[in-house]
C-alpha cells in the first residue's frame, strides 16, 4: 500500500503531526503547496491534515474534490480546542460529520509568534475581545488563548494509524 500524507500548516502543529503520521506509517509527506504529487505518485491511501480556521477547514475543498480517486482517505484536523469535555468541538465534529467528513481532531493551539500579520491582527482585535466578552477577563478559557500554547500530544494520533493500517491490512 502507498500512503500519502498531504499537509496544510501555517503555525506548525499541523505539520507536527503530519511529520509522526508520516515516519509511523511510512508514508511519503507532502506539502499542501505540492499536493499535484499526491494526484501522480500512484497512492492508494490519502491522508489529508489541516487546521480549523474560523470554523472552517482550510482546505476541505480540495479534500473533497479528490478523495474519490483513492481506495482509502482520512482527514485530521487540528485547531485550538482541548478535546476533552467540549461542547463545542463535539458540535463542530458532529455537523462536519453531517457533511460526510469523518475527522480524527488532534488538539493544536496557537502560536501567535509564527501567524502571519493578518491572522495575527484577528485574532489580537477579533477573536481575544469576543473571548473576553463571552468568557470574561478572569475565565480560564480567556487566559489559555490570550498568549502561544501547545496541546499537542501523539497519543491524539494512535486512533487514526489504527485505522489506516486496520484498512490497508
Ligand atoms: C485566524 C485564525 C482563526 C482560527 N480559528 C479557529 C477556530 O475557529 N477554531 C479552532 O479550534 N481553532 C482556530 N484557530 C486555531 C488553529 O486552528 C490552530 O492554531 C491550529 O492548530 C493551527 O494549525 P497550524 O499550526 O498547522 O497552522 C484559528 C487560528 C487562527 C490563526
């Protein structure tokens, strides 16, 4: 079986996990930028790894509009959200599901020093006051997001490599 992990990243944790996806499975790691090879290279695995951007994936179109030449494709998806006891990524998770994309969610976080201006400024005038309206100033969600974090973990990853390789087996 060839596997292509194919990865859209702006801060990093995305790549993270598409880089230990790729060395677990043995798979062939390819930027979102280059993602043509994925089309060429004779894959019959995709896995598609991208982040939550204003409640969107950046990238699913993409996603969608070529998963039907592979046998087998996974989307994972990271975003800022812990993954335990959140109501919120469960909605999110349930109407994507709802959608047809079946995601395995591995928790990111923010890296405000590796944003670019724009997705800076956003989240600095946009995102941060509408947490501290909702939240509050002294709430522990408003102190998580206001500076860089990581939440990144491998474990988040095992379900996924177990259901590669229980496909391809
Ligand atoms: C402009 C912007 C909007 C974001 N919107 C969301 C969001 O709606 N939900 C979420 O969980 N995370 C959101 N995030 C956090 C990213 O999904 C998270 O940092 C992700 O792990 C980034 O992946 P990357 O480092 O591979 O680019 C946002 C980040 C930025 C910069």
């Amino acid at each position: 079986m060839r596997t292509a992990v194919v990865f859209k990243s702006s801060t990093g944790f995305t790549e993270r996990y598409a880089r230990f996806i790729s060395s677990s499975l043995d798979a062939d790691l390819i930027t979102y930028k280059e993602r043509r090879k994925a089309l060429t290279g004779g894959y019959d695995t995709l896995i598609f790894g991208s982040s939550i951007i204003a409640a969107n994936i950046s990238g699913i179109s993409w996603f969608d509009k070529v998963r039907g030449s592979f046998k087998y494709s996974f989307l994972f998806v990271t975003g800022a959200n812990p993954k335990e006891n959140n109501p919120d990524l469960s909605s999110f998770l349930t109407a994507q599901k709802e959608k047809g994309h079946d995601i395995y969610y591995m928790p990111g976080g923010l890296a405000y020093e590796k944003m670019n201006s724009f997705y800076r400024f956003v989240m600095k005038k946009m995102f941060l006051p509408m947490v501290k309206k909702e939240s509050g100033e002294d709430s522990a969600m408003y102190k998580m997001v206001s500076s860089s974090y990581s939440l990144y973990d491998e474990k988040y990853v095992m379900p996924l490599l177990d259901d590669v390789k229980r496909a391809q087996a």
